[in-house]
C-alpha cells in the first residue's frame, strides 16, 4: 500500500516528529515531506478532519509494524 519512503515517514510522524525534523532525519526537503503527507491521506482517504486521522493512522500503522517479525 505505501513506499518505503512512505512507511519511513509514516513511523516517524507516529514518533511525533514534525516534518522539519523528518526531513532532516531523512535528508529530504519539507516539501518532499509536505508531498508525501499528502500522498499518505489520499491513501487513506483522509476526510477533511486535520491531521487527527492521519496521526491516529500513523500510531496504528506504527504499532502493527512493530509486531510484525
């Protein structure tokens, strides 16, 4: 379903980072993190409710990644 790149920034938003400090981790552009954001909602058919869903999404995705082995 997402990118690599995808599933790296969605585990960092889980973390709580914002997308300054994502791309710097990732040694990226913000607005290479502001594209891929936006990438991310419309996979998951994020209704117009902030960035709420895609944090709460960000947390699940985090926790099911850490159980899979």
């Amino acid at each position: 379903m997402f990118t690599k790149r995808e599933h790296q920034i969605l585990l960092l938003i889980a973390k709580g980072y914002n997308s300054s400090v994502i791309g710097e981790k990732l040694f990226i552009s913000t607005e290479t993190i502001r594209k891929h954001r936006t990438n991310i909602s419309k996979k998951i058919r994020r209704l117009e409710t902030g960035d709420l869903k895609l944090n709460v999404f960000a947390i699940r995705y985090a926790i099911a990644a850490e159980d899979t082995p």
